[in-house]
C-alpha cells in the first residue's frame, strides 16, 4: 500500500487556515513563505514523538509545553 505524500506548501495551507502558522524554519532563516527549494518536499507521516521520525515524517513540536532536559 502506498502512502500518500503532502507538500509543504499544502501544509503551509492548511496551518493558515486553522491560524496556526507561525513562521517555516529554515537551515538559514525564519520565514513565511514557502521557500523555493521547498516547494517540492513532501512527507508521509507526521510526529510529535522524534523517537518514530524519520526522513519522510514531518516532526512538529509546540513549545509551550516542552519538558526542560535532565
């Protein structure tokens, strides 16, 4: 069974249209548009666990409740 893919721009959609977008990190900045060499990334899961991301999984993180390290 093949997974199905969603892009970063149709993720940027839909976290617009729930207000929940605040910017899309990037190796060198902060922004919010899609940028180019993004524009064809896609994932197949998604995870709040980093234990079960991987290449394909999209990990998102909301910092208000992170745990500080041990």
């Amino acid at each position: 069974m093949q997974k199905e893919l969603i892009t970063v721009p149709q993720i940027r959609k839909l976290l617009l249209q729930e207000n929940l977008l605040k910017e899309i990190i990037t190796p060198t900045d902060w922004v919010y548009t899609v940028p180019q060499e993004m524009t064809d990334l896609a994932f197949t899961s998604l995870s709040y666990d980093s234990r079960t991301a991987d290449a394909a999984t999209l990990f998102s993180v909301k910092g208000l409740l992170l745990k500080k390290a041990t």
